[in-house]
C-alpha cells in the first residue's frame, strides 16, 4: 500500500513543480546530493543510552538564572556582530522611503546595545505548525531562491539573535539544527528522494523501505525498542516514559541519519561550527514542568526552556539551569558530589523534541490496532502506562532530577527524584514567548508565527484556526506579580477582540508604545495562520501529509508572514522594517520616519477593544488557492484514536 502511495505522491509532485504555486523545486533533482550533509551532533557515548564520561576539568553544576549563562554571554558577541551586516542589507532593501537604513546602521555599529536584537518564535500545533511555520521560516530565510526580491523579507533569519519553537513549533527547529541548520527549501527539493519531513510516512508505520532507512514496520518498532530499553537497561536507575518511544518515533521524520540519529543529542549543537561562530541564531525549545496527576495552567506554570548549553528557567519557583550535556548525573543542592560521576547522551535530540511535544505520545499508544507490531513492544508500552497512570501518559520523565534538593522552598519538584515535563503548550502559552522575554536577553522584537487551533465548536466557527488565546495567556502571566519575575509583556486583548478585529486574520503589532509598558517588552509582530494560498487549518492530530499537501501548508506559511510577496499589503515590508527598528529609534532618539508612522498606524493595535460574541469566523481565502489533487484514498489510521485520546484530555488548540 505505501509504494502505490509514494508512486502517486511522485506525480502529483511532477506536475505541481511547472506551476508557480508551489516553493519552487529544483529542476534536477539529482543535483541534490543528500548525503553529503553532515551532521555534527552524534556525541552520546553509547547511542540512545546515556553513559559514563570523564568529568571536564570543572565539575559540572547547577546555576541559579541570576543572568545569562558565560557561554551564551560569549556566544552573543560574536553573533550579534554578525547579524549587523544581513541587517544592513534587509534594512536597506525593504524601502524605508526617507530613511538612510545603511547610514543608520553604520552611525551606530560601534554601539551594540542601539543595533535591534531580533527573535523569532513558532507555536505548536503539530505538523500544520511544523510546515505552516516552515513556510514562514523560508521567507524569513535568504538562502530561499527569490526571497530577497521586492515584495519580500529574506534575511529576517539570517538578522536574528534567537530563534524559539514549541512542539510542532520545536519539531521546526529542532529537525533544522539537528541537520546542519539546513533550509526548509532544501528539505523541500529533496521531492521524494530523501528522509526528511516524508510525513506521508505514517509515523505509526515508520520510513518507507527502499530509501536510506531499510526498515520494515516490525523492524522499525523493534528499532524503537531496542534503543528505549538500552537507557532504561544502562544500568543508572533511567526511568523510560512514552516521550522516550515518540522522541525515537519522531526523529525518524527528523533527523536525516540512519535509524533517526539515536546519538545525536542537543547540546552538541553548542560544538556545531555555524552555531560556535555566532553564524545562526540560537535554537530555544520549550516545555512545562507538571507533576503527575497535576493540573497546569498559564499563571502557575514553571516553564523550562532548552538551549545548546542548559536547560532550566527563569521562572521564580526553579530559578536555576542545568548543564545540558550532563543532565543524567545525580546532582544535589545544585552540585554533583565527588562521589559521583558524569553522565552524557541523557539529551537525545528527539527526546527534547518529544518532550516539548508530549502530548502526541497518544499517537504512540495507537499501536494497539496494528498489525506487525511485535508484542513485546505492545507490552512495553503497557509496562510504561502501568507505572504512571494513563492520566500521565503525556509526561516526559527526567529521572534523576537535575534540580534535585535545589532552591527548596521554591521549587516545586526539590524534594522529588523524578522530575517531569510535558507539552510546552499544555499551559496554553502556545507560542515560546517565555524565554524571549526575559529582560536580560533585551530582545527588541518577536515576530511570532500562531498557528494554534483555537477556534473551536460549539461557535461554528470554522476550526482549527488562532484568535490569539497563546498571547493572552502569556500577557495574563505577566500580570501575575508572583509568577513574571521582571518580565514583562504588551497588553492583549480578549479573544472575541481579536476575532472581532480581524487581529487573527492579519499581522499585528502588540506594544508598539515602549512608555506604555509596565517594563522593558519586545515588540510583538503577530503572525496568525490564515489561508492565503491553502486552508491551512488542518487538524493538529493530522499524522500523515503526501507531499503536495505539505509543499500547500509551506507555500501558505511563506505567504502568511509576507502577506503573499506584498500582495495584500504592498507596505508590508517596509513595515516589517520600522517593526525591526522601532525599539532602536527609542534608544537612539531619531526621528521616526513619515512612513514608518504609517506603518504604526495601520498595524499597531491601538487598544481598541470590543469584547461582543463574534460572529462565526469563516475566513475567506486571501489569494489563489493551491489545488491539490484530490480524489485519492488518504492512509490516516492514526487520526481518530488520537483525536478521542487528546479531546478526552483537553488540549486539542495545541
Ligand atoms: C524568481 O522570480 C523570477 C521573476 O521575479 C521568476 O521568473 C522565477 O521563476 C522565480 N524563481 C523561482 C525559483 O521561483
Ligand atoms: C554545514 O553547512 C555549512 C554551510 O552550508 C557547510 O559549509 C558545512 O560544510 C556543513 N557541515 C557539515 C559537517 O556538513
Ligand atoms: C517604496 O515606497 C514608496 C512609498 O514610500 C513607493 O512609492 C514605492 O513604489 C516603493 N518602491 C518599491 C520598489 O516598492
Ligand atoms: C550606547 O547606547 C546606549 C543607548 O542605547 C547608551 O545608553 C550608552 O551610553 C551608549 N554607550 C556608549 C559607549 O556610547
Ligand atoms: C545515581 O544514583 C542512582 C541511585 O539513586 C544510581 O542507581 C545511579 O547509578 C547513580 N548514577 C551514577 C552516574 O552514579
Ligand atoms: C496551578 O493552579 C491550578 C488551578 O488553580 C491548581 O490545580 C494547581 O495545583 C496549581 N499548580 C501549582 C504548581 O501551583
Ligand atoms: C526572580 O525570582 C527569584 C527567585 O525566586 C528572586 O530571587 C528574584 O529576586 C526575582 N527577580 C525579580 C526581578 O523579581
Ligand atoms: C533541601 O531539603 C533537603 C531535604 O529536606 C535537605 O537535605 C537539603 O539540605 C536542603 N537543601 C538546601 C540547599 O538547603
Ligand atoms: C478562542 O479560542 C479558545 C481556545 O480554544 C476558545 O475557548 C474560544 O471559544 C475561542 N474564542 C473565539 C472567539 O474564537
Ligand atoms: C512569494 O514568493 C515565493 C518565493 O518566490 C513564491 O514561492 C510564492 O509563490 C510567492 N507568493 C505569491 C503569492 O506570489
Ligand atoms: C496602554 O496601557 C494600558 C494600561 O496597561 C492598557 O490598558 C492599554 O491597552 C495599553 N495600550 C496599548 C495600545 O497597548
Ligand atoms: C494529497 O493530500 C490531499 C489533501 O488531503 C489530497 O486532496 C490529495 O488527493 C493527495 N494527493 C495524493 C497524490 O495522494
């Protein structure tokens, strides 16, 4: 079944590539040459098992979040110096009329802390978030062909000092870092010819035979297994949950290395050349701390963030990070005592993806109804379950844990040994705002794609589309003076607002007045999903796209966050340049130019407010619809099981 699949897949593809509506695909695919693509992140000692290692000559430890770690610190020099010259050239190109951006530029260069501090974050919501934002992450890139012409914003990327995902959103960033910071255009020009993104590959079914993964399904499964019991047999007391089984599930679609890279972690992103020279912005994930049997919700929500060197929060209640590439080892009251040594590989790759994406570990339950599913997988999947309860099936389980015995009168989980994490998004922040926020990183700017499901029935709305309830939640937090610990964030208004408005149809800027804020705040340029090309409002629990579907919700993606090349709004890129300035101009005290005033007026909320039962959203496609073909059997086995499991949990706008 899944070969008459591919083959079909293929033609559509074909005749798609001569249309101009689809990110274009290179003529000859043989010229892309998967495997020369390196990857450097292979460091665990023994594949997925985390293992023993000499301790570096500075015993690892845990540091209260009074700063920035000294690595990010060091890294922030040379990567800020080196966003100053794609800067230059974006500012320059995106027609500030009246405005010398290259003379800005090089008036105040020698002053880093004037030059604006860009960041950029991805929502979760599966894979319509993982292509949705891929398109968005395209235009942003100016490695995507004809990014750079007028109409567009290539370079934003390439501009950035941060760069933040969370669960579809983190699978997005993740899959890109773990392959050499490779494009979402390339991904896409592998057409059928790759590993990467096939997600017509049931991820319940594992790669197709006949690639680089010579896999059956009972292999595939077995493969799973095989490497999820050598951690929980490694002999350290290592705790396995399901996010250890979707983590190896998912790197399979993610990580472009054979058998998904079971030794890949992601602090060896910290050793990445791009990554080590300040050439690429620096990858953030995101996902919240949840005892089991816990409720969470955004005000009380510890929200841990992981990066190349640490994991942890800024959060008042943990307040602390841990080192990354050692977390495994027993540490205590912050330090790791001389009795104990140094563990690494505990932070695989797709265990990290899996962790800030936990709620899909329902998807690996559907297993049941398979058939070539070995029982001994079936029953470790039981042996799981049984241990944490199946109200608990969502949490990734971090044993031993890192913080343990550390800030006890504020940590939540001081006193226990296991510490566990779920689905960044399950405490509604679905963008991952959290890190980007915090005052010590002075982010001037968010351009936050949303491609949340909020919209729901019973509003006979059409579903599956944002109105803005990540936003809010994060704005309430930082109104919660015992949670945003010096944070803080731009009022946002209420969801029927933003439907009434039409602020989820189309860009926004939220705090646009730096002196009508209760603290130094980024900017926020809101990106909601909206169909420009596609109805992009796929389920989240979607599990399988062909090909053709996903190049639809890439190309919408790309012409939601450049509202169609400047189609909708030729304005747009030059707005998107005074966004980018706007803290800077603050700082510096020039003269806002005439047409950046313009773009304030016409995308800044300006604190209108009408809070009235809005009528059915129904949005209307902005430009010409991509078709798919359709009329062709779609194999999604895997769709209703979980929708049942993840409605029963609450959590479907993720
Ligand atoms: C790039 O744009 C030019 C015209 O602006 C167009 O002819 C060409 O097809 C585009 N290339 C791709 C790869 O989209
Ligand atoms: C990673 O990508 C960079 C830039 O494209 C390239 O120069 C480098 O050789 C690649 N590294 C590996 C290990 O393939
Ligand atoms: C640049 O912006 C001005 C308005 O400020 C407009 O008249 C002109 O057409 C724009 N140029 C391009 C190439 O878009
Ligand atoms: C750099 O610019 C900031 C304003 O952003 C100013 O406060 C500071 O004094 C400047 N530093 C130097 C060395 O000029
Ligand atoms: C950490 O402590 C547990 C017992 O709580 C032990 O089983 C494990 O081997 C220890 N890890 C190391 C690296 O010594
Ligand atoms: C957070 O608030 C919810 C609802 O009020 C409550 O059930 C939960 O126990 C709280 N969690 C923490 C960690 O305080
Ligand atoms: C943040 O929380 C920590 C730990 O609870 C506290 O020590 C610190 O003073 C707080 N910072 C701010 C700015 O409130
Ligand atoms: C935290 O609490 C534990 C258990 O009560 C205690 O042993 C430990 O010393 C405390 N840690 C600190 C830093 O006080
Ligand atoms: C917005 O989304 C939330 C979360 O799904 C939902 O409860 C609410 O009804 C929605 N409101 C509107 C106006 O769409
Ligand atoms: C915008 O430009 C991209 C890249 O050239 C292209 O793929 C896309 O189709 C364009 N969108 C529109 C609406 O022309
Ligand atoms: C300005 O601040 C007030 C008070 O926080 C708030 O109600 C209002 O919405 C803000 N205006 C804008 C445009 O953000
Ligand atoms: C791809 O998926 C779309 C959307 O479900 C469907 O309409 C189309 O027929 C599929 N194409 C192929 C070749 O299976």
């Amino acid at each position: 079944m899944r070969l008459v699949y591919q083959y079909l897949t293929f033609s559509a593809l074909v005749c798609l590539g001569t249309s101009s509506t689809v990110l274009p695909l290179v003529e000859d695919i043989s010229s892309v040459n998967l495997e020369s693509w390196k990857r450097a992140t292979a460091q665990a000692p023994k594949g997925y098992a985390p293992g023993s290692v000499d301790c570096p000559s500075t015993r690892p430890s845990i540091r209260v979040a009074n700063g920035l770690s000294d690595q990010e610190k060091s890294w922030l020099e040379k990567r800020r110096g080196n966003t100053i010259a794609p800067m230059r050239e974006l500012l320059t190109r995106l027609n500030i009329t009246g405005f010398d951006a290259g003379k800005y530029i090089d008036e105040h260069r020698d002053n880093m802390t004037t030059i604006p501090n860009i960041a950029i974050a991805f929502s979760g919501g599966g894979y319509r978030a993982m292509t949705n934002g891929g398109g968005g992450l395209a235009a942003f890139d100016s490695r995507t062909p004809n990014s750079t012409n007028t109409g567009q914003i290539g370079g934003l990327l390439q501009s950035a000092t941060y760069i933040a995902g969370l669960s579809g959103g983190g699978w997005l960033v993740g899959s890109v870092y773990s392959n050499n910071f490779t494009s979402v255009q390339s991904i896409v020009n592998q057409n059928n010819h790759g590993d990467l993104w096939q997600l017509g590959n049931s991820i319940l079914e594992g790669p197709a035979t006949g690639g680089i993964q010579l896999l059956s399904t009972a292999e595939y499964y077995n493969n799973l297994y095989k490497t999820v019991i050598s951690k929980q047999d490694a002999g350290f007391n290592f705790n396995v949950s399901l996010t250890d089984y979707w983590g190896r599930a998912l790197s399979f679609q993610l990580v472009n290395v054979s058998e998904g890279g079971p030794g890949y972690t992601f602090s060896s992103i910290q050793d990445d050349n791009d990554f080590k020279n300040g050439n690429v912005p620096m990858p953030i994930l995101v996902a919240d701390e949840r005892a089991p049997g816990e409720v969470i919700v955004s005000l009380n929500t510890t929200v841990f963030e992981f990066n190349p060197w640490e994991m942890g929060s800024f959060d008042p209640t943990l307040y602390g990070f841990a080192p990354l590439k050692y977390i495994g080892s027993n540490f205590t009251r912050g330090q790791l005592p001389n009795n104990q040594g140094c563990i690494s590989g505990f932070d695989n790759v797709g265990f990290i993806m899996g962790t800030s994406s936990s709620l899909f570990n329902q998807a690996i339950l559907q297993l049941d109804s398979f058939s070539g599913v070995p029982d001994l997988v079936k029953n470790a999947l039981k042996g799981v379950l049984d241990g944490l309860g199946a109200d608990s099936n969502d949490i990734a389980d971090y044993t031993p844990n890192p913080f343990y015995h550390f800030h006890n009168s504020t940590n939540p989980s001081a006193q226990a040994e296991r510490l566990t994490l779920v689905d960044g998004g399950e405490d509604l922040q679905n963008l991952p705002l959290n890190p980007l926020i915090q005052p010590v990183r002075n982010v001037d700017v968010i351009f936050a794609v949303d491609s949340s499901a909020d919209t729901v029935p019973p509003t006979e709305s059409a579903q599956n589309w944002p109105n803005g309830t990540a936003l809010v939640a994060t704005y309430e937090r930082s109104t919660n003076a015992s949670m945003q610990n010096g944070t803080a964030f731009p009022s946002i208004p209420d969801q029927n607002t933003f439907v009434n408005l039409g602020l989820n149809n189309r860009p926004t800027f939220f705090g646009c007045n730096a002196s009508n804020l209760t603290g130094p705040a980024p900017l926020i340029v809101y990106l909601p999903n909206s169909p420009y090309v596609y109805n992009s409002n796929t389920s989240t629990l979607q599990m399988d796209y062909n090909n053709t579907e996903r190049n639809a919700m890439i190309q919408n993606g790309y012409n939601v966050v450049t509202q169609g090349n400047g189609t909708r709004d030729a304005q747009w890129p030059t707005c998107v340049g005074c966004a980018i300035l706007s803290r800077s101009f603050n700082r510096t005290g020039a003269t806002v130019p005439d047409v950046c005033q313009q773009c304030f007026k016409k995308y800044c909320w300006d604190g209108t407010v009408n809070s009235t039962k809005p009528a059915p959203y129904f949005p209307q496609m902005i430009l010409k619809e991509i078709k798919v073909k359709s009329g062709v059997d779609r194999f999604a086995p895997s769709f209703l099981g979980i929708a049942l499991a993840i409605a029963a949990s609450g959590f479907l706008m993720i």
